[in-house]
C-alpha cells in the first residue's frame, strides 16, 4: 500500500512538473526561473536536464520546489495532491446517478404502457352514459409522464 502511495505521489509530482515546464516554455527555461529565484542545487544551478528527470519520475524535487514552481507559474498543487480519489470517487458517483436514471426512466415507461392499456380496457367497459370527469386528471397526468420521458 505504502508503495502504491508512492508511484502515485510520484506519478503526481511528474505531472505537476510538465505543466510547469508548459507554463516556463521548456524545462531549460524552468532551470533558469529557479536560478533567477535563488534556488539552487548541490552542485550548483539547476539544469535543463535536470527538470527534466523530475518530470520523467527519476527523481523528485524537494518540496520547497514544488512549492515555488506552483506560485511563480500560478499552478495548484491541490489539483495533483487530489487528483485521482476524487476523480474516481466522482465519476463513480455519476455512473450510479446515470444507472438510478435509466432505471426509472425504464419504471415510468412500463408504468405508461400500463395505465395506456388500463385506459383502453376501462373505455371499453365504461358505460356510455357515465360522464369520465375524473379520466381528465389521469389523462394530464400520462401527458405530463410522456413528456418527462421525451
């Protein structure tokens, strides 16, 4: 699990660095963004190369970083820390939203058909001299049901 964590925080990091190397234009010019901004490596400033190992995955640059390539490209780094749990939580949630939808829609359809042939039936057997006062209500009513379907 712990491993899991870490190919996707991983996985995460690298994409947040390519949409920082899109914002720079390049990952050379990324390298010289952090110069300019006083960050530095161990063996001097960063490199295009070197930017572009963080966004292969091959390595991972430090939080301070990260944090400072978000706020001089104006990226979120909420948008890659949350990504993916969210996205398929909500995405599952929509599948079973269009499921309940398609079952309904199913219920009303069947229960249209029904009443359609209970009116026909009841025609049938109604007295000709019997007003069908109360047929107007459910009459709206189908009307109302078929345009909700269509």
């Amino acid at each position: 699990m712990v491993e899991a964590a870490r190919e996707t925080a991983s996985r995460e990091v690298s994409r947040f660095v390519a949409a920082a190397i899109q914002a720079a234009g390049g990952p050379q010019l990324v390298a010289l963004d952090l110069e300019k901004l006083g960050y530095v490596g161990r063996d001097g400033p960063y490199s295009g190369r070197t930017v572009r190992t963080w966004r292969a995955g091959a390595r991972t640059p430090g939080a301070d970083l990260l944090f400072a390539l978000a706020r001089f490209y104006d990226l979120s780094l909420d948008q890659y820390t949350r990504s993916e749990a969210p996205k398929s939580g909500l995405t599952d949630a929509i599948r079973g939203c269009e499921q309940e939808r398609d079952r309904l829609r199913e219920t009303l359809e069947e229960l249209v058909a029904a009443d359609e042939r209970y009116d026909v039936d009841l025609l049938a057997a109604w007295p000709a001299s019997q007003p069908l006062a109360s047929g107007r209500r459910r009459v709206a009513a189908l009307s109302r049901a078929r345009d909700l379907l269509w």
